[in-house]
C-alpha cells in the first residue's frame, strides 16, 4: 500500500495470497494492477506513460484507496479488545 499512500499505482504478481486484501481493495477501485511478467509489467507502465489522463486517475485511485484504510489496524484492534 505505500505506493498507493503516495498517489502512484500499485503493481503486483499473481501471488499475492499474503497480501489478498490489499488487493481485493486496490484492484476493483482501478489503484492495483496484477502482472504476470516482466514484459507485461513493461506494457503496462508504457501503457500508463501513453495516457496521462489514465495514469491521473489510477493514480488518484491508488492514493483515495489508501487513505480510506486508515486506521485498519486501530479498529481492528477495538474490535479485539471488545472481546476480552
């Protein structure tokens, strides 16, 4: 995610078990971008690089993503502490 907190996308391989949420968040808000190589990586930064207009708004999507989640770890913790 501090890619993301820094208003840039975020590029990750497909193996991403440890870190699904990240991605289940990232990915549908268009902030996160799964790649399956180091070619496909390449295109896909060319990509952003040929459309301004498209990296802004991945990259505003990436930074608005970011900031919704904090605080996670702070209510995560509330919740715990409820319970004991």
């Amino acid at each position: 995610m501090e890619p993301a907190l820094w208003g840039k996308p975020v590029y990750y391989g497909p193996s991403m078990n440890d870190f699904q949420d990240g991605v289940d968040i990232l990915e549908p808000a268009g902030g996160g971008v799964e790649v399956g190589s180091a070619d496909e990586l390449l295109r896909k930064i060319n990509n952003l690089r040929e459309n301004p207009e498209h990296y802004k708004s991945v990259c505003e999507a990436a930074y608005l993503t970011s900031v919704s989640q904090q605080g996670a770890a702070k209510r995560q913790a509330e919740i715990a502490l409820s319970y004991l």
